[in-house]
C-alpha cells in the first residue's frame, strides 16, 4: 500500500501545508477565503435537482477546456504525461479553475503522481464521487482520451459550484497515472481508513467520452459491486428519456473504477469507444460508420482537439450531470445501491 502525502492547496494566500495524515477529503466551497459553509444549516436551501443543473450548465466550457489542455499539451512536448511537466501544467490549470469557483483542494501525493480532490459538501454523510483521469500518454495529448472526461468534470464542478449545497456531498477527482495503470485511482482507494470507504454510495467513472465516431456506451458490468446495476438504470432511464440510443458495455474494470469495484463501492460511468472498429449493430444504432474505430487516433499524436466529437461530449455531460445529481438528491437510491463487501 502506497504511504498518502497531502498536500493541501487552500484558497487563500501563504504556503501550502504538507502533512503525513491520512487525507480528510472535506474541501468546500467557500464564499470567502475567511468563511466556512456550515454544511448542516438550520434553514438549509432547497437541494439542487438534475433539471436544475441541467438548466445551469454552460456547455461552452466543455471546447474552454479541452482548447485549454490543447495549449498545455502544445507547450510541453506534445503530451500531459505523468511525471512531466505536461501533466503539472494540467493539474495547475484544474486547481485554478476550482479554486476560482470556491473549491479547496487535496492534492493526494502517491508514489509516482499526484490525485487532486475537491468536493461539494452536502448536508448528510453520504457521499457520491466523480472521476477522470488527468493524465495523457507520452505519444500525444490525450484530447479524447482523457481531456474529454476531464471537460465534463470540470464543466459539472463549476455549475454546481453556483447552485445550493446537494443532498449528499459530490466528491471530485482527476486521477494520475491512469495510463499503464490505473495507479492514482489504487493509491486513493487503499489510503482510505473504511469509515470514509463507507461513506461513499456510488462512483461514476469518466474516460473517452468525445470520440470522433462515437458510440453511445454505459457501464454495465457482472463484476461490478452490489448496486451497481441501479447506476446502469439510471443512465439507461436518461438516455431513453432525452431519446438517445445506448448499448451496455463490460470493461471489466479496466478504468479508474476498477479499485472501487474493489472494495464493494457500486459503480458506473460512460464510454463513446476506443480503438476497437465499430459493428454493423452500433453503426446503425448511433449513425457511426462501421468497421472504423470509434477513435483511431487513441493513444497517439493524433488526439487532439480535431479529435473530439463535441455532440458527443454534450450529450454525455448533460447524461452524467443527470445522474450524478439524482445519485445525490433522490433517497429512493439509498435501498438501490446497496454495497457488497468491503475489505
């Protein structure tokens, strides 16, 4: 098990605080550097619902940050890799944004990377988490694979930065080391003391969620922990709602999800297909073009901005917005995600 070293990066002036402790992962928004959101107020505001994000979004912000983590690319040899000053740069660039939304930052330091946390905490205990992998390969970018999933955090963070305190706390994280991983995700999962493991109802898991001819995939996976099927539900009831075709996928927890499963957290997420040539069936499900990948330029130079299908990003951040809220407000969930063992 890798030894935690925190970093704690506030939203105020000074030098940050490095400490050996175990991470609290309780960053909230403040609306000032001197005040502190009492997270159980006697008269709380009404808690967001799915339409209400979905009304608040600014999808804009998703082409923001992908021409954001383009530039960084750009700048630094031609990649964000771990280790690099490419992925520095990135994780620079998600700390400001959240910082200047009010957002604290745990910066989780792990043998060969660094996890960063924030989080909008809510009035109970529960808490449902939110990730994407940071880093890119060294052959390239990684716009698709993973600025993508990184756009529609970031986008999803900062509207529900603007709206009153959820039901159940929302974890955000942007992992490392996913590529030839995924270590960050390990390194977070095994550091955390089983009270907190506890807290924790569902994950959603974002990783190629842009590609060029793209197909419209959910979670559905035999291994995945107890409750986990409830998520796939809820993705499916979305799409089927907004009229969007979909199909399920097992990836066999060959993402950052993967250690959750672990643990017997439930989880979920979206995938618009990788290197893996599109059938006839999905063709024809998702107005794809068959026997080409879903993205050809996975894992190259060639994952770049060109790269990204923007309707295919919208409609899946608009989809995990939906369900990460309900996730978060609707208590009918709470006998829904009913979580397996945890060792």
């Amino acid at each position: 098990m890798a030894t935690a070293l925190i970093l704690v990066l506030c939203a105020c002036s000074g030098e940050p605080t490095v400490t050996d402790a175990p991470p609290t992962l309780l960053a909230t928004r403040n609306p000032s550097p001197s005040t502190t959101i009492d997270p159980t107020p006697s008269n709380p505001a009404p808690t967001p619902t799915a339409a209400d994000v979905q009304s608040a979004l600014d999808i804009t912000s998703l082409r923001e940050h992908l021409e954001a983590v383009q530039r960084i690319a750009d700048d630094h040899t031609g990649n964000r890799a771990t280790g690099t000053p490419g992925f520095d740069a990135s994780a620079t660039y998600v700390t400001e944004r959240l910082r200047s939304s009010g957002y604290v930052i745990d910066a989780q330091r792990f043998v060969g990377g660094t996890n960063l946390i924030a989080e909008r905490v809510g009035a109970s205990s529960g808490v449902v988490m939110i990730g994407a992998h940071l880093d890119s390969v060294r052959a390239g970018p990684g716009i698709n694979d993973n600025g993508s999933g990184v756009a529609a955090l970031l986008t999803i963070a900062e509207t529900l930065a603007t709206l009153p305190p959820p039901e159940q706390t929302i974890r955000f994280a942007f992992w490392d080391a996913e590529e030839g991983g995924p270590f960050g995700s390990t390194a977070y999962v095994d550091t955390l003391p089983r009270a907190e493991r506890d807290r924790i109802r569902a994950y959603l898991n974002l990783d190629m969620i842009g590609s060029p001819n793209a197909i419209r995939l959910v979670y559905a996976e035999t291994a995945a922990a107890a409750g986990s099927d409830a998520i796939t539900r809820q993705f499916a009831a979305y799409f089927d709602s907004v009229g969007l075709r979909w199909s399920p996928i097992d990836l066999e927890g060959e993402s950052d999800h993967g250690p959750f499963i672990g643990v017997g957290i439930p989880t979920g997420g979206l995938f618009s297909g990788g290197i893996e040539p599109v059938t006839d069936d999905e063709a024809e499900r998702f107005g794809a073009v068959a026997g080409s990948p879903a993205d050809a330029c996975s894992h190259q130079a060639c994952d770049t901005l060109a790269n990204v299908d923007l309707a295919s990003l919208e409609e899946m951040t608009r989809a995990v917005a939906h369900v990460l809220v309900s996730l978060a407000t609707d208590t009918m969930d709470a006998a829904l995600l009913q979580h397996g063992t945890r060792s």
